[in-house]
C-alpha cells in the first residue's frame, strides 16, 4: 500500500513494483511517472473511500489468479527497465552535455 503525500519521488513503491508486488495507492505526485497508467490500482491523494475500494478490488484481482502474475510483471519490467544503473547514467552524461 502507498500513502505517499504529494511531494518528491517516493521509493517503496517504486522498490515493491520491482520486486513483483501487487501496488495500490498514492503515487505521490513526483511517483506518478512510474505508476504506469495501466496501473488498475492508482488513488487520487486524499481519496479515502477510494483507497478502500481500491484495495477490495486489489483483493479481488489477487483471488482472481493467473492475472496477477502478468500483470505485476508487465509493472516490474517497466520501473527496473527505466530506473537503473545504465539509465541513471545516461540521464547524467546528457545533463553534463547541457553545461
């Protein structure tokens, strides 16, 4: 579950997505560019009743099976394909072309 306040670049859900984990939650703003926007399990910051509805359908989506696994995967693959090492360096090599 994420209860990141909108702010910065929040790691445990970017870290629990990776590791395979069903995420459900607030991407905080700043995480929005890593929750995928086929993530099903996205909550607008502050919507309580949303978050608890949210996490039933998780519940439910979980029960369901064999979707889960492609589904989390598809989400693991995103965030370690985008957010890594060789990329991280890229991202610095070109900022450094800037100056």
């Amino acid at each position: 579950l994420s209860f990141g306040y909108p702010e910065g670049f929040s790691m445990p859900p970017a870290e629990a997505m990776i590791s395979g984990c069903l995420v459900v939650g607030y991407h905080g703003e700043g995480g929005q560019e890593y929750f995928p926007s086929s993530s099903k399990f996205n909550v607008p910051f502050g919507a309580v009743s949303t978050y608890a509805q949210q996490v039933a359908a998780a519940i439910d989506f979980w029960e369901i099976g064999p979707h889960v696994a492609a589904y989390t995967l598809e989400h693991s693959t995103f965030v370690s394909s985008t957010y890594n090492e060789a990329e991280n360096k890229k991202d610095l090599e070109r900022i450094a072309k800037l100056f």
